[in-house]
C-alpha cells in the first residue's frame, strides 16, 4: 500500500518496490502531487487516496481494467462486490434511492466520457425534478446528497482502475443561500421544557437527554443503563439505532471513532434518569419481567429492543404543535441547539466538535459556521474595550 507524506503544500506519494534478489531493499518509488485547491480537508484527502492507488498501479503495472464501462454496468459492480462492504445498511439503501435518479440520466455514459460539464448539466435537471411527496422542485440538500453518491461511486471506480481520476471532483456548485439550520433561542429552550415537563417522563427524559448533550436520535435510542456512570455524572455514547424501511432494526457501532464518546450530565439530570430509572423497573415487573437489568436500553419495546428514532419524531412535532412552538423544528434542531447555546458561551471548536462527535473540527466550522459569526462583534468588542480603541 502506498504511503502519503505532507511536504508544505504538496504531499510525497511513497510505493515500496519490495527486495531485490540478494535480499536487499530496492528504493521505493515517490511522486509529489498538489491537490486542486478549494477542497475541505475530507475531500484532499480521498483526492490524495485515490492519486497513491493509481500511482501504486503504475508502479507496479497492475494489469488494465475495461475502461470503455458504462456508468450503469459499473454500478451493477458496485452494488454487487464494493457497496455491502463499506457501507451501513442504512447508507446503502439512501444511495439506492439516489441510484435510481443517476441512471436515466447518466447510466448510458461511458466512465472515461464523464466531465464536469455533464455532471452540471445533470444537477440543473435535478433541481428541475419534482418531489413526488410535494410536488414541489427537489431541495437544494437532496441534490448535494445525490452528488455526494455519485462522488463516492466514481470515487470507487478510481480506486479499482476503471477511471483516472474522478470526474465529480469539484463540479457540484451549491446554488442558492443556504438556509440556517432551525435552533431555539433561549426563550424558546425554556418554554420547550416547560411543554416536556407535561409529558409522558418517557419523552421528557428522551428530548431532555438530546438537548443538554447534542447527541443524535439513534444515538439516544441505543442507550443502556450500563451506559451511565452516576459517580462521575457521565454517560458513554457508544451505539446507535437504525430502522430502515422493510427491515428489521438494528444496533451500530457510531460511524466514526469520535462518535464513541462520553458526556457529562447535570444534576437536575440525573435525577430525572433516577426517576425514570425507576418507572422502567416499575414497568417492567407489571410485565411479568425480571428486574431491571444493567444492559437494558433506557427507552425500551415490550420485546426488550430498543425504540426507533421514529417513535419521537412525530411526538415531538405534536408537542410543538399543542404548545405553540415553532414548527419548523424537528428532534434534530435540539443537538443543533445544543451545539449553537455551546458556541454562544464561548466554548471551543474542538470542544464543541468532541461533545456532539464529529471527526474532525472543521466538520463543526462547516455546520455551525453562522453560529461562530455571532460571536464576532462580541469578540471585537471585548478586545476594543481592553485596548481602548
């Protein structure tokens, strides 16, 4: 496997050409490259994989593929072979969905006759398409997201020789503003949980977890009591529940390492997990069960599997609704709302990123980037008055 060096601004490919025949280390074979500006740091980096695996080829002059493939029959390969290697079911089957809007437009291409200007022109043709729930114009984030597919398919198709390099590569141009993720203010934090103080202790403890630690709904649903620390005030995020359509649910690992992760809970919290603790033992035995026990998921079925994200989802837009909040918010807009009330009080990037388990910081700068930008003028200000201009 080739290595990848940073040398300044341009990066040093390094392919190990194994031993001679006395035993002794041929010297490898090396190449700078200098990845195309305006890329986030994800995307330099599946650019520099995808350059180290075709300079590997050369080197090692790994036999040809068929090139002249259409788009529809490498995908028909990818489905089959590289697909259900790497990605989650639920991701999977997101990109099928997206699959079936790429082949009637695309699927007749030959990969090597893919380029930007194909790709844009296929992008404007899904801004054009309707959703068929709505009857409105595809949202500007459906389109990214068919983009990000494409870009991940031909990316593969790099990878094992069939291109030279990936044609998506920077031609998907956001159009429009994008729009601010939907967050509560402070006013709208406290009348949130004075509604969810009237609620089933089951809901209230759910949106009250995900609001005063940011994790995500399956992440919440994949709870188990083993999972807190009482001593410490601390509970380890470490699975997530997914559902997808026609499927059994199932519990994941976090997609990446820094998903798996501890956050800290208040006080008033840990009370209300103890009362909640103790309704479940309550519950249970009217069931006929065992007691509680430590590896049970805190928001739990009758059968013993854990709810799904879903069960909340339209409970929280019903609590909204009856109490004269904003409808526009969804059980997503709370770990928005957590990372946002973060950012106000002056807490880090880094820190922020660790909390709500993002990989990298940058990923937090991206999403939250309008909630840094108000703390500007408090920045400014402060310095203006400690300096005195």
């Amino acid at each position: 496997m080739a290595s990848i060096r940073k040398r300044g601004s341009s990066y040093l490919i390094i392919v190990s050409r194994g031993y001679d025949y006395l035993g002794g280390r041929i010297k490898p074979a090396q190449k700078t490259v200098h990845p195309p500006q305006g890329l986030t740091e994800k995307q330099t980096q599946k650019w520099l994989n995808e350059q180290a695996v075709l300079y590997e080829m050369e080197v090692k002059h790994t036999a040809p593929v068929d090139r002249s493939i259409t788009l529809a029959r490498y995908i028909d390969i990818w489905l089959e072979q590289v697909a259900p290697k790497k990605l989650a079911l639920s991701t999977l089957t997101r990109d099928k969905q997206d699959i079936r809007r790429i082949l009637p437009k695309l699927g007749h291409y030959k990969l090597a006759d893919l380029n930007k200007d194909i790709l844009r022109d296929f992008y404007e043709d899904m801004r054009a398409e309707q959703n068929w729930k709505t009857g409105e114009p595809l949202a500007e984030k459906t389109v990214e997201g068919i983009h990000s597919c494409l870009c991940g398919i031909l990316s593969d198709a790099v990878e094992a020789g069939y291109l030279a390099h990936n044609p998506a590569w920077r031609a998907y141009r956001k159009k429009g503003v994008q729009k601010e993720r939907p967050v509560a203010d402070e006013e709208t934090v406290q009348r949130l949980i004075a509604a969810l103080e009237g609620q089933n202790m089951k809901y209230e403890v759910y949106f009250k977890l995900i609001l005063a630690t940011g994790m995500r709904r399956g992440e919440c649903c994949g709870l188990r009591w083993s999972d807190i620390d009482w001593r410490d005030r601390s509970m380890h995020i470490q699975r997530n529940v997914v559902k997808v359509s026609y499927q059994p649910i199932f519990v994941k690992e976090p997609k990446t390492r820094a998903g798996d992760r501890v956050v800290y809970l208040s006080e008033e919290l840990c009370r209300l997990l103890r009362a909640w603790q103790t309704e479940c033992a309550w519950e249970k035995e009217q069931l006929g069960g065992d007691a509680l026990a430590a590896e049970d998921y805190l928001f739990r079925q009758p059968n013993g599997d854990p709810m799904v994200p879903s069960s909340f989802t339209f409970r929280f837009k019903k609590i909204l609704r009856e109490n004269g909040l904003p409808e526009n918010m969804n059980v997503h807009s709370l770990r928005h709302t957590n990372a946002s009330l973060l950012i106000a009080q002056g807490v880090d990037v880094r820190t922020v990123a660790g909390l709500l388990g993002h990989a990298q910081p940058s990923t937090t700068l991206d999403i939250y980037s309008h909630a840094f930008d108000k703390n500007k003028r408090a920045a400014q200000e402060k310095l203006g008055n400690a300096i005195g201009i």
